[in-house]
C-alpha cells in the first residue's frame, strides 16, 4: 500500500517512523563526516594558489549550502503549516532553526578565516556576505521569536510569516553572485559543468563532506522534531495537573 | 625565561599547513567545536524532556 507524506502529520506514527530511522541516519552522518574531514584534510594536496587554506572548502561550502536548504526546508514546513495546519510541520521548522544557525555560523566563520589570507581582509560588505550575515540575524529572529510567544499556535503562525520573509535573504545568498556581479566573492565552486567544477582531487572528498552535512541536519533535524512533540506533549501534562 | 618545546603534533602540522596553519586549524577547530556543541546539546535536552515526560505520564496515570 502507497504511504502519503501526509500520513507523518500525525505525531505518533512521525515518532514511530523517525524512531526507526533514526540511529541509522545518525550512523550515516557521523561515517561520512569522519571519512569526508580526514580525506580532505590528510589526504588532498594544497591547491597551488590557495595553499593549504583549499582544505577550508570541506567545512565551508557544504555548511553555507546547508544554512541556505535548512531555510527552505523551514519554509517549506511553513507554508505546511499555514495550508494544513499540520502540527508535526510547525515543529519541525522550530527544530531546524538552531541546526541552520549553526550551520550559518561556521559559513560565515570559516570564510572570515579563508578570506583573510586569500582577500587580505576578514569581512567585507560583498553582495553574498551581507545577505549572509542577514539570513544570520534572521535565524535569531526566528529562534527567538517562537521563545518569545507563549500560545503555540500563534507563535508558528508568526515565525512562518517570518520565514516567508526571510526566505528572500536566503534565496539571495545563494544568487547574490550572479544578481550582482561586483564584489569579492567568488562564484559557485561546484558546476555541472566538468571546466568550472572543482579538480577532482578536491571534489571526491568534498562530495562525501557535503554527503556528512546533509545527514547531520536530517539526523539533528528528526531528533529535534521528535523532542519538540515530546515537549508539547508534556506540557498539556502538567496543564493538565495545573487545573487538576 | 625558560622556553617550552613545541608539542610534536603541533609542529607537524606548522610543516604539513605552512603559513596557512591557524587559519585552517581555526576553521576546524571552531566547526568542529559547533558541531559537537549542538549534537550534545540536542541529546541532552532530548534525553531531560523524554525523562520529564515519563515521570508526568506516571504521574497521570496514578491520578484518580
């Protein structure tokens, strides 16, 4: 029998599935982040301009391409929730944001310390830094703004709306490159296109790094969740025991 | 003033990263350390709501 997406709104068959899945994608994640770092930092050469700073691109790229899909990830829980008001949904973005956070921290980080011997300068307000920096704030927005409001409903009406919103920033990261082409950032090392990819050399490992991270905010992602319905769950609990 | 010498691991990697070293090790050592931080976070809080949860339904269950 066909099983619809629409099936894991209902909390205990999302915590049955997710429970199964779970070690296994924790597994995954933790194998090819161990092989992926030490590959790329062991075992690659240095690159004959960069130097060895070529080994940053293992942590810096698929970090700033999953701080830009946790975004979209959590506007399509969003417009989930503000379509079918699927709880599990809600949830679930409220559970990425502090995984993208992270994930937009070590980007902005780790390019800081890239660009400084490459560029000569840690920050410089480029198209695709700021709207990076930006998509940075809004994910504090957002954690904060579901902090700040007590009714739960309410506030993932809000935070979605504030990712609609944001979703703009996060799309812009991604193409500030190619809407402007000024500044100092370059444009995408990974390509279809063989001439513009990265050198083999660089990009197996990098493959198995981008393969790690992915994982990881899936693995973070479904735990996260499961403990948000937990939370709501107990919440109910001890209201229940408040008015008892 | 007494000079300490340099960790043999250290050294190494001054040789294998060049005049890149800090830069790269930086930028290791501070995703790393954010990975690890909201992986132990996320279980922790994880293990403490589910541990909060068991007692609360415990406790419902007993309620008259």
């Amino acid at each position: 029998m066909a099983m619809s997406i629409w099936e894991y709104a209902n909390p205990k068959r999302f915590m049955d599935t997710t429970g199964r899945v779970l070690p296994w994608v924790a597994g995954a994640a933790a194998l090819c982040l161990c092989v992926g770092v030490f590959w790329g930092f062991f075992l690659t050469p240095d690159d004959f301009r960069q130097g060895s700073t070529v080994r940053i691109i293992y942590l810096h790229v698929p970090a700033a391409m999953m701080a830009i899909n946790a975004w979209v990830m959590m506007l399509v829980a969003s417009l989930i929730w503000l379509i079918r008001r699927h709880h599990v949904s809600a949830l679930a973005a409220r559970a990425a944001a502090p995984v993208g956070l992270t994930f937009t921290l070590i980007a902005l980080i780790t390019g800081a310390l890239w660009g400084q011997p490459m560029w000569g300068t840690w920050w410089a307000w480029d198209p695709r830094l700021t709207s990076f920096l930006i998509l940075f704030l809004f994910y504090l927005g957002y954690i904060a703004l579901w902090s700040a409001i007590e009714d739960a409903d309410a506030a993932a009406d809000l935070t979605s709306v504030l990712c609609l919103v944001g979703s703009v920033f996060a799309l812009l990261s991604r193409y500030a490159v190619n809407f402007w082409n000024q500044g100092l950032h370059q444009g995408a090392s990974l390509s279809l296109d063989k001439e513009e990819n990265v050198a083999d050399v660089f990009w197996y490992p990098l493959l198995v790094c981008i393969t790690g991270f992915v994982l990881l905010f899936v693995a973070l992602v479904l735990l996260r969740t499961r403990t948000e319905i937990r939370a709501r769950r107990l919440q109910a609990l001890l209201l229940r025991e408040r008015m008892a | 003033m007494v000079e300490l010498p340099t960790p043999f691991f250290v050294a190494w990697l001054q040789a294998y990263l060049g005049k890149y070293a800090a830069q790269v090790v930086g930028s290791y050592a501070f995703s790393l350390i954010l990975i690890v931080a909201i992986v132990v976070f996320s279980v922790w809080r994880s293990r403490r709501v589910r541990r909060a949860l068991a007692e609360a339904e415990e406790r419902a269950g007993k309620a008259p």
